[in-house]
C-alpha cells in the first residue's frame, strides 16, 4: 500500500517526490513572490505557477540563474516558456531537490542541415 498521502507531506508547492522520476516539460503560466518563514525569519522567494498544475515550483537562486540566462531577467518574459523538470540529490542537505533546465525554442526547426 502506497502510505506518501498520509506522509503529511502535501503542499501547494512542489517537490521532487511530486515527479516520482519523471522529466515533464511544463510551461511557465505566471511568477509570483512568496513570503515563507524560515527559523524564525521571513524570507520572500519567487514561484513560478505551471499550466495545468495544481502545485507552484519555489525557485531558488540557481533556478532563477538558469531562467535568466535563456529567457532574460523580466520575468514577465518567461510567461508561455517551456521549461524541464529533474530532480537531483543533494547529500549536503539529505534531500533531493528539482533542477530546472530552460529551453530556448525560439528559431529551432526539425531540419537537420547535414
């Protein structure tokens, strides 16, 4: 019997045992900040809303790293972008955790010139 719905884990943010190994491709549907306490401070982090998705993706700094570096750093840009989701472990902290990967499809074609 699968026991995670009663592991007290549920959240409307998502978290790496939310892909259960998958790689989904989603697109971003909007970016908001959060404000979230974290040992007795409060810290505001952004999320992006994914389209047809219940949960929001927490970003953290390389996330909003990577987004910026292909998309720009407007986040107003990244709205109707494709972006793939990983998980990784980290051993530092014990977890796994999602990576990002954004993906640039702007002029690509299914040519191959060779």
């Amino acid at each position: 019997m699968d026991m995670n719905q009663f592991a007290g884990s549920e959240s409307n943010y998502l978290k790496a045992a939310d892909l259960k190994g998958a790689r989904p491709q989603v697109i971003i549907d909007g970016v908001e900040l959060v404000e979230f306490e974290d040992d007795g401070s409060k810290k505001v982090k952004p999320c992006l809303k994914l389209r047809g998705k219940e949960k929001q993706l927490v970003l953290n700094a390389t996330s909003v790293q990577e987004l910026m570096s292909v998309f720009g750093p407007d986040s107003d840009t990244w709205i109707g972008k494709t972006i793939q989701l990983n998980t990784k472990h980290y051993p530092k902290y014990g977890k796994d955790g999602i990576v990002i990967l954004a993906m640039n499809t702007e002029g690509l074609d299914d040519d191959i010139p060779f």
